[in-house]
C-alpha cells in the first residue's frame, strides 16, 4: 500500500500545525522562565530550584515536536507516511485526552485542538491508502528480521520494567493517590499541559508493548511505531540519568536505597534501550520483490526488466522471432 499526493498534503499540514501549537507553549515557558537551561532541567523532572514562574509544559511537548516535526517530513518524503501519520495521530490522541478535563482553560483549548488535529491525523492516513498500481512507487519496507526482533526484545523489556513500577507505586501509595495519578486528582502537581503521571506511564506501556508486537511480526508499521517508542524511552531515559547525575545520586550509588537503585537503573536501561532501538530501526528495510502488473497481452516485468519469455518482452531470446502460428492458423492470423 502507498499514500495519495493529497493525504500527503494533508497530513504534513496537520503535523505541522501540531509542531506549530507545541513550539508556542514552549516559547511561551521561555520567555517566562528566561533561561533555556531551567526549562530543559525542569522537562527532566527538577522542580526544586527558584524559578521565575511556573512552566505549562513538560517533557511529553518536546517530544510531540520533534515527533510532529518529523510526521510532516514522512509525510511528504517517505515510503512510511501512512505509518508515521497513524503513529503520531494515536500517540497524540492518547497523551492529550486528559486535557479535556483540565483546569486551566488555555490547556484545554489546546487540548481540543491537538485532538483535533490528531484524529484527523488517523483519518487521513486510513483514507489515504491505496494500492500501489505501478512497480516504481516504493512500497513500505519490513525491517531486517535480525534487527526487529531485537529491538523487539529491548521494547518488551521496558515496557514489563514499567509495568512493574507502576504495580510498586501502586501499593507504596494511598489508593487516592493513586487514582489521582491516572486521572489528574488534586494531589497531583503538574504542568498544566503535562498528562497525570500515571496515565502517561498506561500509554507508554501500550506503545512499547504494541512497537514490540509489530517488531516481532515484522510489519510494515514498525518502524514508524517503533522509532516513536524508541524516541519516548531514550527521552524519559535520559531525563532520569540527567537528575540523578545532577545530585551526585550515581557517584554514592552504594548508599542509595534500594529503590531508588532500582530506579537509576532502569534509567539507565532505558536510556540504553531506546538509543538502541532507534539504532536498530532506523536501517534500510527489506524491500519485497516488485509486483508484476498485467497488461491486455499477459504479464509485463517492471519497466527496464526482461519480459517474461525474454528481453524487451519479447518471447524468447533477444532478437528471437515470435513461435510460429498454429495448424490451422485461426481467422485474422
């Protein structure tokens, strides 16, 4: 299957207007903080600095740019656009939901139109499939069966790894609390963009677990999911080693708690992971053999081919002549 010119239209259309509404918050967080360097240990998690304000965004928005940012360019460029506007329309349908139920009435505006924008992001890569008709247009590739079942492997991995600590959090912390982390109750602080911790944690274990499905069967759609889950878990990753490097936590690991060394590691784990699994995903695939089309007079190779019975299409050797009629000829031979 292939993408219409006009779903490729469309769709970098949309994700550029969800780069567009992503990159304004974030100049809006700058201007009100004044230093990028405090916006950037803020979207790492490090709320325990004087800051001149308070940021709306988190680190699921720079994420969302630089994912819509890249929708846009599969869009227009890449044998992958359907993938990739299904990708960032779902990851984004889901990570904006909880906006319908903000406080704050700029987030929820924003939250209502990124849904918007999204679902039409799905909807235009359902309807803009079509088969492909000529033996030139390139066609979505599989991943190297080696390389997707690895990164398979590493996106399984982490989404157990945070399973398991959602199941922890779970029974450390007051059910309240706990209901609060999926839905955004009161006792949660947060950016006002940002999704409840516990939701967010619920979507990233849906999109490892589903990237690594895919990986393992080698579809089409992997690697655009796959790379969307590896960008996720490289960011969070690296967000978590960054703070923990910022308080010295690494340096007296032997003195932590037992808890928290978990936690480091599986920072760490999976900022390993997801560096590797945009490693491993971003390769060429394997490209299936062209289909051959059927023409009035029979089967036809892809244009600069052999025919079936020879060169040229010709039925035998080049410079043959065509088999002699048969006895009787038919009328008109």
């Amino acid at each position: 299957m292939t993408v219409t010119r006009p779903a490729r239209l469309t769709g970098a259309a949309l994700c550029a207007a969800l780069a567009l509404i992503a990159a304004v918050w974030i100049l809006k967080d700058l201007a009100a903080l004044g230093s990028p360097v405090d916006l950037a240990w803020y979207w790492a998690g490090d709320h325990f600095f004087l800051i001149r304000g308070r940021s709306a965004t988190s680190l699921t928005d720079p994420v969302l740019l630089a994912v819509s940012a890249a929708g846009a360019v599969a869009a227009l460029r890449s044998r992958h656009a359907a993938s990739a506007l299904a990708a960032t329309g779902t990851v984004t349908l889901a990570l904006r939901l909880p906006g319908l139920w903000a406080a704050d009435s700029g987030a929820l505006v924003t939250a209502l139109a990124e849904l918007a924008l999204a679902a039409g992001l799905v909807v235009t890569a359902a309807a803009g499939r079509r088969p492909a008709t000529a033996a030139y247009e390139r066609l979505p590739a599989r991943p190297p069966t080696g390389r997707a079942v690895a990164a398979g492997v590493l996106l399984a991995v982490a989404a157990a790894v945070l399973t398991l600590w959602e199941v922890y959090w779970a029974t450390e912390l007051p059910v309240e609390v706990t209901v609060d982390r999926l839905t955004g109750g009161r006792s949660v602080v947060k950016p006002a963009l940002a999704p409840p911790p516990g939701w967010l944690a619920a979507m990233l274990v849906g999109l490892y677990a589903t990237a690594a499905g895919s990986a393992f069967a080698r579809a089409r759609h992997s690697r655009a999911f796959g790379l969307l889950a590896g960008g996720f878990l490289a960011a969070v990753g690296l967000a978590e080693v960054a703070r923990a490097v910022r308080y010295e936590l690494a340096a007296h690991f032997d003195e932590l708690p037992t808890a928290q060394q978990l936690g480091l590691l599986s920072a760490a784990f999976g900022l390993l992971a997801g560096i590797a699994v945009l490693v491993l995903l971003a390769a060429r695939g394997t490209q299936d053999p062209a289909p051959t089309s059927y023409g009035p007079y029979g089967p036809h190779a892809p244009y600069g081919g052999p025919g079936p019975y020879g060169s040229y299409g010709s039925y035998g050797p080049a410079g043959s002549m065509p088999p002699a009629p048969p006895s009787p000829p038919p009328p008109g031979w």
